[in-house]
C-alpha cells in the first residue's frame, strides 16, 4: 500500500539529506586529533623573466671636418706644362685579356688628326702611384653606403705592395677633405664603414677640380689616379663650371675612373670598352660645345673618356667589387704613350690612338688635352 506524504514534509527530508551530506564533506577535511593542520601550499611563482640585454651600442662616428672654404678653392692651381703629353692607353682583347709587350712602333697617334712621334714609358707598374677616391654622400647615395662600405680592403689593388697612397674626399653640395695620403688605408677603411649621410647636393665637378688639384701636387714621378664614385650628374658645383673642369683635366697628367650608381634607363653602358656614343673615344674633334653638352648629360664618363680612364655602372654589392677589381687592373697594366706636340696651339686639342697592327684588340686611350700658352713646340720639327 503506497503512502503520499503532504509536499511540505517531501521538501524538509531533502533539506535534511543536503545538511548531512555537506556535514560529512566539512568533517573530512579536517584533521584528526594530534594531526597538524595542513599546510597552505604556496603559491605558484612565476618565473622571473630575465633582464632584457642593453640595446646595442652603435660605433661612435667621428665627426666629419668642415666642408672646404671658398678660400681652399681660390688657391691657384699648378699649371702643367703640356710640351710632354701623356696618353694612358689600355690595349684589351675581346675576352678580356689585356695585351702586353707592344713597342713604340705598334701604335699611331694623332694630335687634331697630325700624326706625332711618341714613345712608350716602360715598366710602369714599378711607379709610385696616388690615388684619391672621391665619393659622392649627398642626395640618394646613401642607398649605397653598404656597397660603398666594402671598398676599403679592395684599394690594395690599386696601390700594390707599398708602392702607393691614398687619399679621401666625399661630397655633397661641397667636398670635403677627409683623410690625406696615406699607404695605409685603414683609415679611409673605417671612414667609410661610417660615413654620414650628406644633403641633397652632388658638386661633383667642385670635388673632381679639388681631387685633380690635390693629385697634381703630389711627387712628379707619381701617377694619377682619381677614382670617382658618384651619379651621373652635377647637382650644385659652385667653384668649377663645365669649361674650367674640361681645361682642368685637359691639363692634368690624372686617369679618372667613373663608377656610377643610378645611371638614366636610356643609357647603353659597354663596360670597360671606352664606348661613348657607338664609338672608342669622344668626338672632341667637334666643337668644344660637344664635350660641354656631354658632360652635361654624364659627367663621370664624359672625364672618363677625356683621361683615357674607364666608365661604368653597379647596382649589385657583387657588381660594386668585381667593378673597383677591373679597374684596379685596367689603372696598372695601361702603357702610357708620351709625346711633344707639334702644334701647341692653346686650347683643347683631340687625340686618337690606334694599332699598326690588327691585334684583334680594342684600344682605350686618352681622347683630348688642352694645350696651355706656356706649352713649347717640339723643336726637332
């Protein structure tokens, strides 16, 4: 027989039931007479986190010296005596090679189309050479600092073993002197490693007129080698206008070697072949106004062309080394060809060398000089 209890009495039994039970859970967790109390477990530590390391420390620059002074510009110049002319000559075969041995005999040279009797100065890799690299630091050229950062250990080439020095100058809207010569170059090295950025002028033809003022002061049984690294146009010279710097190279016994960055797109560049405009040298046979114009459009290879030195581009670090390689071999293996000209008429005078013989060779040479008024005749003829 089933019993219904009232609802009142099912709801206190179950109130009963959840006392008993929450009495026995309370009863088990504490401790038995004579047991200790349990310990508190401590709380978890978090694991300290180590001190963050300093933040690097970057190489302390030295602080660049001061641009040059008007004055350092007004400082008349040495003027070279064009009675001897010297004509660096490259002699290179299509694969590269350059062609040695060659005599007096194996070339022909034409001062404004006159045949002249020249001769070839042997052994000159045994000279003492000086060399001042000049390096553009304004406008975009701190896009290669980190090219330019590699030249150092790569001027050896130039010097050989003790048998040269080096000099830096870098420019912007204006150049500045930073390390004199020197036949060691750690100096140049480190500069380089930290050479600020500069504003946003390229002066290249101030800084080229100084480094060629720079190099003809140097011992007169030196030979001159300016290697300029810069864009391919002058952005703010102030001191040196294009007819002053094309006498002032036409004058200087100084092989330029232009290694430009950002060159135009529309710029056929043929590394290293002395090729400007389809040809092996620059028509200074036309008016003057010609190398003007051309220096306008490309200063670095219009003062290539004029020294008998190289051109050409890099937009790859590897490009950049292999570069300054070439023509560090290209400035010891040239023969130079002297002559007296015959025709000492003032002003700027072309040259074209070439082969008597067919070397199967191309022919990389000085293309002009500009005669001064102190310059003699060859009296023998």
């Amino acid at each position: 027989m089933r019993i219904s209890f009232p609802s009142w009495i099912r709801n206190i039994t179950g109130c009963l039931v959840f006392l008993v039970a929450a009495t026995a859970i309370c009863a088990a967790q504490e401790p038995f007479p004579g047991e200790p109390p349990p310990q508190q477990q401590p709380a978890q530590q978090q694991p300290q986190s180590e001190p963050a390391p300093p933040p690097p420390q970057q190489p302390q620059r030295n602080p660049l010296p001061p641009p040059l002074s008007d004055d350092q510009f007004a400082t008349p110049t040495i003027r070279v005596n064009t009675s001897v002319v010297l004509v660096p000559t490259l002699v290179e075969k299509s694969s590269g090679d350059v062609v040695y041995t060659l005599k007096s005999k194996d070339f022909t040279l034409l001062d404004n189309g006159v045949k002249q009797d020249i001769r070839v100065d042997e052994d000159q890799d045994s000279q003492p050479l000086s060399l001042v690299i000049c390096m553009e630091r304004g406008r975009d050229a701190a896009l290669e600092f980190d090219k330019f950062a590699r030249l150092g250990p790569l001027l050896d080439l130039f010097l050989g073993e003790g048998h040269g020095e080096a000099a830096l100058v870098v420019f912007d809207s204006r150049p500045i002197f930073l390390a004199g010569f020197a036949k060691d170059t750690s100096e140049i090295s480190s500069d380089l490693q930290q050479l600020p950025q500069g504003d946003g002028g390229a002066a290249i033809m101030d800084a080229v007129g100084f480094s060629v003022d720079l190099l003809e002061h140097q011992p007169p049984d030196h030979r001159r080698v300016l290697l300029l690294i810069s864009e391919t146009r002058d952005h703010g010279s102030r001191h040196f206008n294009i007819p002053q710097l094309v006498e002032r190279i036409g004058t200087s016994n100084t092989l330029v070697l232009s290694l430009a960055f950002a060159p135009s797109k529309a710029e056929i560049i043929d590394w290293g072949k002395g090729n400007t405009n389809g040809g092996n040298e620059l028509n200074i046979l036309a008016p003057l106004v010609m190398t003007i114009n051309a220096m306008r459009r490309n200063t670095p290879k219009t003062l290539a062309s004029m020294s008998g030195g190289e051109y050409g581009s890099f937009t790859r670090d590897k490009g950049f080394e292999d570069r300054v390689a070439e023509v560090a071999n290209h400035s010891r293996n040239r023969y130079v060809l002297s002559f007296r000209p015959t025709d000492p008429t003032p002003g700027l005078h072309s040259i074209k060398v070439s082969l008597t013989q067919d070397y199967s060779a191309h022919v990389v040479a000085r293309a002009s000089y500009w005669a001064v008024k102190d310059a003699e005749p060859n009296p023998s003829q």
